[in-house]
C-alpha cells in the first residue's frame, strides 16, 4: 500500500448504505456475468468462496438459483453487516487478502470467484496462488476486473486519495496461470456506467479458470 493510500474498508464504509441502489443505476452487470459464467459448469451445490462479496450481489445469485454452500470474505465490517441481513451468505469472514493469506483451509471450495474487487488488490499473483490454495484440484475460478486497454497493469489515482487498478486480460492470466489455474475463457463487457461518464461505459473482464 502507498502512502495515503486508504484501505478498501475505509473506502468502502460510507459507500454502504447507497451501494445496492448505485450499482443498479450504474447498471453493474459483473455479478451476473459472472454466475453466467461459471454456472454451466456447476452441479449446483458446490461450496464457493466470494472474494470481496459487499452487500451480497454476487452470492445471492447462487443462493436463489443453486444449493451452493457460500463463504463471503470482505475486509468492510459494514459491508459484511448488510450483507449478514440478506441471504446471500451462509458464512461471512472479515479479512483482508490484499498480501494476506485467505485464512481457509487448503482444497476447502469447490469455486471462489470475485466479482469487482481485483481492483483494490496491489498483488495479483500472491491472491492468485492463495486462490489456488484454497480451491480443490480442478475447483473452478471466475474474476472480474477492470479491464486495461494499453498496457498490464493502470492505476488510477482518485479524488478521494484511493487506488484502483485495472488489469489486461494478458497479464491476469500470466499471473493466474504462474498460480496454477489454467484459463478456460476470458471476455470482455461493459461493467458499469457511472453517472459521471455521460453514459459511456467502464469496460470489465471476465477470466474464468480451473486450477490444474
Ligand atoms: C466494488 S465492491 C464489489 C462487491 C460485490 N462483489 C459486487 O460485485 O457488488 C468491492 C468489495 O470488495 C471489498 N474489498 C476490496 N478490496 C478488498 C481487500 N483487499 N480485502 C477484502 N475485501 C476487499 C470491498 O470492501 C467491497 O465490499
């Protein structure tokens, strides 16, 4: 972390209470893309870890259309404390794994996915392979990511002294295949469109891995 730089829970804190009602408008499609990813390659009751699960977006696409058993992890209390109100989680950890280790066991899911986190992470190799700890041997992987058009790594600073990194769909998977998860598919979208853009829309990717 650089100097000044906040952490995504102090970040995160005053955001909470509009989230839900922000993504909507912005038209975030990540949660969704990523469910649609991962689904045709699930039986429906695995165990997923959700990597920055927030208010619950993501998971509770599992909960409603699947059996799946879903650990959340977010280093934002308040984050945790909305989401703890729906059912989008059958288990939710406060931690951060920007340079930490995912305090889960070795093999513990059959999936973890993340869904518009990757850009608070300075490290993307050092959370790939705990991913790859934690997911069982052939266990599914499905991130998103801001996507960067011209080079592998862009970091913007913001107004309110954060950082948020895109990536290229080259360099995730460099560092997803150096952790030993092999790429099945990678895309690119449209992921949100914040008012201040006049429409226009913030390109995301889609990496959808399995680890070997
Ligand atoms: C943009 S929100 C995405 C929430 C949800 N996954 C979704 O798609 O709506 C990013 C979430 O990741 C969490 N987060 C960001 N960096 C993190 C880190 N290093 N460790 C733990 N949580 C982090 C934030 O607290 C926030 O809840």
């Amino acid at each position: 972390m650089r100097n000044g730089e906040k952490t995504a829970s102090v970040l995160f804190y005053d955001w909470v209470p509009s989230y839900n009602k922000d993504m909507q408008s912005w038209q975030w499609v990540s949660p969704q893309k990523i469910f649609t990813a991962i689904r045709p390659h699930m039986h429906g009751n695995e165990t997923i870890l959700d990597l920055g699960i927030g208010t619950g977006l993501l998971s509770s696409l599992f909960k409603k259309h699947t059996g799946a058993h879903v650990t959340g992890i977010d280093a934002c209390e308040k984050m945790l404390r909305k989401c703890r109100k729906t059912a989008a989680a059958d288990r939710l950890v406060k931690g951060d794994f920007d340079r930490q280790a995912l305090p889960f066991l070795s093999g513990e899911f059959d999936a973890v996915v993340c869904s518009g986190a990757l850009e608070f992470v300075g490290n993307i190799l050092f959370l790939s392979r705990e991913i790859a700890r934690v997911t069982r041997q052939d266990g599914l992987v499905a991130l998103t990511y801001q996507l960067a058009e011209r080079n592998d790594i862009e970091e913007q600073d913001t107004e309110s002294s954060y950082l948020m990194r895109a990536h290229s769909h080259v360099y995730m998977r460099q560092q997803l295949e150096e952790a030993g998860i092999e790429v099945l598919e990678q895309q690119d979208f449209d992921g949100y469109r914040p008012e201040w853009s006049d429409g226009r829309p913030v390109r995301y990717g889609l990496t959808l891995g399995r680890v070997s």
